[in-house]
C-alpha cells in the first residue's frame, strides 16, 4: 500500500467529502487510516460531522479513535452521545485502560451511569475497580485484557483459550500462566506455544522466571523496570501475586515522554503542561507564578542591594558587575540542581551519601570557579577597570560559585529526602535565591575590601 | 520465583563466592539473574573477575550482558579477550544492532579485524554494511534479526520458517510478509497464525496496510512515528522497498530517554551527556563552556552599564533595580524558547506561519507584562522608593519582557529553519542575550525619562 501523509490538501479533501455526506468513499478512506490519523483529522471537524463520520468506521477502529483523541476533544465530541450511548457504543467495546482513562474525564455521576449501562456486570465492575487507582500508579496504567492459561494445561487447550480470548484481546504481548487460585506463576511466548506439540504441558515449557508489579506500584518505577528489562508488558498482581492486569509498553512509552516534557517544563519556569498551539488565557497562566516569584526575587534583590547604597554611591563600578555576578550564581546553580535532579529521577543516584555528592560538586565548582576567576583576572588588566574593584569582583566570583553550588546539590537532594519532588528546585526557583545570595555576598566582599 | 534484588548485600556476597571461586553457586545465581542485573554486578568487578564469571554463563545470557554494559565499562571487559575471541565469542551470536554498537567503540582496524574472524561472511558482510550508518538513523538503530515470510507460502510453510529461525531471533514481534524479490508487502501476527489453519494461504490472513521506514530515517522521526502509531517493531526498507532489518521499541525507549536527558541538559547549560558518577575533570570540563558564556556575557553588560555612568551615579536607585529587569529578561526569554524548542521536537509546530507565533507568543507576554509592572507599581506605592524611578522600572519591565519574548521565540526558529538544533538556544545563551539587551533597554528608557 502507499503511505497515506495527512497533510492540509488530504483534510482538506476529506472534510469536503464529508460536508458531501459521500460515505462510499469515506469508508474506503477510514479502513486504510490509523486511529492516530484520523485523531488528526478528527481536531479539525465540528460534532455533527465527528459523529456522522464516527458512524462510518468499524466498532474496533471507533474505539481506538476514542481513545487517541485529547481530553478535551473528546470531552466535546462525547457530547453527542448519551451516557446510553457512550456505554453501548464505545466503552464496553475499549481496552480496560483506555476506557478508564474516557470515564474519568467525565463527572462522578455521568461516569457511574455510563457504567450503570454496561450489560457485562463483571465488566462494569473491573472498570468501577480499575477508577478508584490514581492516575500514575500501574493500577491506573494496567488494562485487563490478557491472555492466560492454567499451568496445568497442554498447548492445544491453550491454544483454544488463546482462540476463546483472541477477539477480546487485539494484540497478545505474552501468554500468562497461573495457577488454579490465578496467582502468577510465569509467562510463555507465542513463538513456543507455536512451535510446540499440541500434547505438550504448559509446564514443561513455561518460564517462572518473570518480572512483575503491583496495582500501587508508582508510574516512574513502572517505567524504569520496562526500560532496564526491555519487556514489552509487565503483569500486575495483587497483594496475593494473584493476576490482575498487564502495563505495555506504548503506554509507557507517553508516559516517560510527558515526564521528561514536564521536567523540561519545571526548567524553564512553566507550572503546568502547555503547548504552543494552547489558548493564549492558558499559555499566560502556566508561566505567570513562575514570574511573580521572579519580581519577588527582583524586588528582595533590590532592598538588598539599597543596603548598600553607600558602597555603591562610592563605586560606581562595583553596579558595573552585578550582571555578572548574577549571571554566574544562575547558572552555576541550574546547572548542579539538574545534575541532581537527573541522577535522581534516572535513579543512578540515591539520597544517601550527601555529603560525598556534596564534596564533588565542590571540587567541580571550585576547579571552574578559578578558571572563570583567572579569565576576570587578566580581562581586569587589559580592561582599564580599576584593580581594586577586579579583584573583589573575582574573590567574590568565586564565592559565588561554590556557595550556588552548595545550594543547587544540597537543595533537591533535601526535597527529595522529604518526598517533594526535587525537579520543584531548579529553574527560576534556584535561579532567583541564587541571585539574592550571590548579589549579598558580592556586596559584603565589596564592603570590607573597598 | 522471588524477585531478586540487586543491592549492596547481594553484590558483596556474589564478589566474595567469584573471589572463592565458587562456580557451582555462582552458575544458579547467574541463571536466575537478568542481563540487566548482571550488568549492574559487572560495574564492580575487576577485569579477571568479570572475565572468569562470563565463563559461567550461557553464550545467549553471555551477549546480552555485553550489549547491556556502559561503553567504558565494555571496553575495557574486551581488553580480556583478543579480536577471534571477539569475533567468536560475542559477536557473531549478537543481534546485529547490539553487535554494530560494540564494533562501533572500537578502532576501525580493530573492528574490520574482528569482522574476518566472524565465519558467517553474509552475517560479517550485514555487518560491515550497518557500521555506515550514523548512529541516529534508522540504518544505525535497526538489527537484522527478523522473521519473514513469503507471500506465497502457506501457514504451514510460514511456521516451519519461524521454527528454522527461532533459534536466531529470540523474540518474534511481528512475522513480515515479503515477495519473491523480498519487497515488503504486509505483516500477520503469531496470534493469526497460530489460530489458522495449517493449508490457509498466508497470502488470506496477511495484513497490507503496514507502517515502515527507509534506512536513511532520522531517529526522532523513528521515534514518533513509533510512539504514534504504538508500534513495537517498525519494519526498515532499502531503496526499492526491500526488508532489510527492524527496529523495535526497546531501542526507540532508550532513544527517546536519551535526547530528553540531552534536551534537559542543554537548557540546564551542560554541553554533553554526564552524570553525577563520571569522574571531576569531565563534569568540570561539560560545564565549562556555558559558564565562560556567561563571563563573556557579565563582561559584555558591564561595558553596557559602563556607558551609562553618569545616569547611575545620579541616581543610584536604578541600580538597584538591575536584577528584577534581568531576572524577568531571563525568565520570559527561558519559557518562551522552552515552548518553541519543545513544540519542535515534538513536532506540534513547524517553522512556517512564524509571524502568527510571534503575535500570539507576544500577546501572552503583554498579558504577563502588565500583570507584573502592575504588581511592581503597586509595591512602589508602599515601598518609599522614589515614584519617577517605578515608573522608569516598571515601563522597563514590560518593555523588556516584550523583546525578551520576541528574541526566545525567533532565535529557536531561526536556528531550525537554517537546520541548526534549536535547543542550542534555550538555557544560557538566551539567558545572556536578554541580560545584555534587557540591561540596555532598562538604561535607555531611565535616560530618557529621568
């Protein structure tokens, strides 16, 4: 088949086709789509147009679509269904995950009617289950559809399992096995069960060695234990190791992609996940509690520096090298913090051994801290500055230095020892408290060597 | 089985049996132990330690800890062994992206001698030929290792292939279909296969509507395409569309981990990949350039506000207020590159329609602004500073924060659209560039007004 690019000129085509109402060609086009495509197209239509092309696809691929949509899509979309008709049509068709994720965006009461209608009652149940786990542990992350079989069966009774369940479960990871009491025991690849005689017990060519997690497992372990083992699901017992649910690996794959995009975020002073093409009201929002801490530095800075108004008002010059001053705390200090932060969150680092963490910061600082104090040093005496002010700034450069570098180590390292999350200290946080010591102590070196 | 966990403990204890020798308990350990794990223990032995332990393990586990390993750690693990060991050893049991990674850290000498000790000369050949691929290309990042299928075939004939090539590809993602000249046609899942019968021809059940790449595919590209369309293998064709190799999720996690960490530190002002455990000087010498950045930056606003001497020597106040303008510079300049960068990467923007962006980033900036000199105004009122210096402050401030938003959202642009990275220009180059232009800003408007 060629690849279908979804450019304007294709939406544009398709939008036209289904203000035309011409469903012949629209469904041809729907079957050769991914449900990621026709989310792309999907932005673009009003809800009378979603819905009737909604109507077009297979139960499968509507479903999906459903699922890829953004929240606030999809919000707008279900509008056109009742909670009759979400139930019916869409949410008892879903993976367990996803149609978690569709129920709680909706309100408590809408979410439990839609369930209310729900024909499969155990079904109904393992959803209601499945919504009482927050967001970012793996109960919140584990779906249901899996396949597994008895340990105490043979290959052909699996394979007819396997063929029981197949229509449920669209793509199989790995085949479980578990015990009579549904305790994981082990796993067994398709590629065995296939290759194996019908009469062969599950036993003889199952593998018990098997990593697993439980429902309040956090989402960063989750996804670090899929990372390091390479697995492609991960199965989800309960306290009794009995088999409850799978993590794959897509879903993994978004969510250590909306971390990194969040820890990113943190660095830049941005409270909250935006992106460029969110409303202007929301961009504005996300980035104003950053700034107003940043004028409160700014405004703290400045009864700092008015202290000093003798000094200053006597050297003119010493103003002359705040920016620099202030340049080398923030960065010095951003710089160790996200070395921090990121040995933290790829767990290469513990909390443990501050002290020698500590030590090597300094040494780090210290050797750079001269080599930018010796580059002022001779700057100084080509530059026509008077000596005595090249000097404290220099001393007070290196000062700087390894003090922003004690804050920007000992601060996460602190955080995170009190369970808040630690990417919390860098970025304008670290920045600004680095700028009101940085300028204090410049001033004070200032004060008893001028 | 109990899950074993890899602490302090278990590694000292493990050290003391390879000290004594112990290969019966050692053999047990190793067999229950994942390369991942292993990997970790290897970290802490010496080379004559590490070399007598991968004597006790089986050849599969054997390759998979090699690949497992940091490059430093393997390359010294190598210097045990001479190039036919090498050769016999490891690679030529390797899957063929891990074996390209370790032939690709060592000397092109070394690597072309390893290379005519493998006895398999198509396996040598394969090899030699992904060793010209870059390392961030589809052609770097695939293995060769896959089961296809021609279309033609029966069920029967497909799963007597896959028991043939079972023992070279230890885990089957997907079977691909191909024709007689080896041009990709599709894809069918082992779930199909294993539920058809044996006489159906594959040529039924196959799948044509199946996503690909070419070789020459940049892996960011790979990467979303993956993380779009949830694939966990993605097929890779030459030129004329004929397999040649896949690359599968486990690769593309770590890829994408690796440039979000890359990103990260980038904007934190590290100009290459470290970590908290890499030894002084390399820490040192990663952060080194941006902090010599910033010195040119502090010396560069000191000839700025050299120039304005005598405005400050008047009133004194002004300097007092220099870090509120350059924090607030820095920050919007920060958040505003932070959102265009991001926005790149993940391709939810492209660089066309730059002026709309500017508009809309400048709109989100004048809401801020004013917010924040209204803020700063008010604080004047109550603070007992002189009002015409708030004013001068506060004009500046939302003067500042405007061009501070246009230059971090037209730099990043810029540098995409002429093909540079356009990370380079968050973290400290914006940060120095505002302070300058910020700084000049605030003095032009002060000696205006007052």
């Amino acid at each position: 088949m060629e690849d279908i690019r979804i450019d304007k000129e294709f939406t544009t085509e398709f939008i036209a086709e289904v203000h035309d109402r011409r469903s012949d060609v629209l469904i041809e086009r729907l079957e050769r789509l991914y449900p990621a495509d026709i989310k792309e197209i999907f932005d673009e239509l009003d809800l009378e147009q979603a819905v009737y092309v909604t109507s077009l696809m297979d139960i499968d691929k509507k479903v999906e679509v459903l699922a890829e949509l953004e929240p606030d899509v999809r919000k707008r979309f279900l509008e056109g269904f009742d909670e009759e008709q979400t139930a019916l049509e869409f949410i008892q068709h879903m993976d367990s995950d996803d149609a978690v994720d569709v129920l709680s965006e909706l309100s408590a009461e809408e979410a439990s009617q839609v369930l209310s209608y729900i024909p499969d009652k155990e079904q109904s149940l393992f959803l209601t289950r499945l919504l009482r786990y927050p967001d970012d542990t793996a109960g919140g992350l584990m779906g249901g559809e899996l396949i597994k079989v008895n340990v105490k069966w043979n290959v052909a009774e699996c394979t007819e399992e396997i063929r029981k369940q197949a229509e449920e479960v669209a793509r199989v990871y790995t085949v479980y096995v578990v015990d009579d009491s549904n305790v994981l025991q082990g796993w067994v690849s398709l590629k065995k069960i296939l290759l194996a005689k019908e009469k062969t017990p599950i036993a003889d060519i199952y593998d018990d060695n098997i990593k697993y997690a439980s429902v309040s497992t956090n989402g960063d372990e989750i996804a670090s234990l899929m990372k390091k083992y390479d697995l492609i699901a991960l199965p989800i017992v309960d306290s009794l190791k009995r088999l409850i649910g799978r993590v794959t690996i897509d879903d993994v794959v978004d969510f250590i992609k909306e971390e990194a995009d969040k820890d990113f975020q943190m660095l830049s002073g941005i409270s909250q996940s935006v992106e460029m093409k969110d409303r202007v009201w929301v961009l504005s929002r996300a980035r104003l509690p950053w700034l107003i801490i940043g004028l409160i530095g700014g405004v703290m800075s400045s009864v700092v520096i008015g202290q000093f108004d003798g000094e200053l008002k006597e050297n003119v010059q010493l103003a002359m090298f705040m920016p620099l001053i202030m340049a080398m705390a923030g960065n010095i200090g951003v710089q160790s913090s996200s070395i921090i932060v990121q040995g933290l969150a790829n767990s290469s680092i513990s909390s443990d051994s501050v002290f020698g963490k500590l030590g090597k910061e300094l040494l780090v600082s210290l050797i750079n801290g001269l080599v930018c104090s010796a580059i002022l040093l001779g700057y100084g005496l080509i530059s026509g500055n008077s000596n005595d002010i090249m000097t404290v700034v220099s001393i007070a450069l290196l000062a700087v230095i390894l003090l922003a570098a004690v804050i920007g180590t000992a601060v996460p390292l602190a955080l995170d020892r009190f369970k808040i999350d630690p990417a919390l200290a860098t970025g304008p946080f670290i920045t600004t408290s680095n700028d009101l010591i940085g300028l204090f102590l410049y001033f004070m070196i200032g004060k008893l060597m001028l």
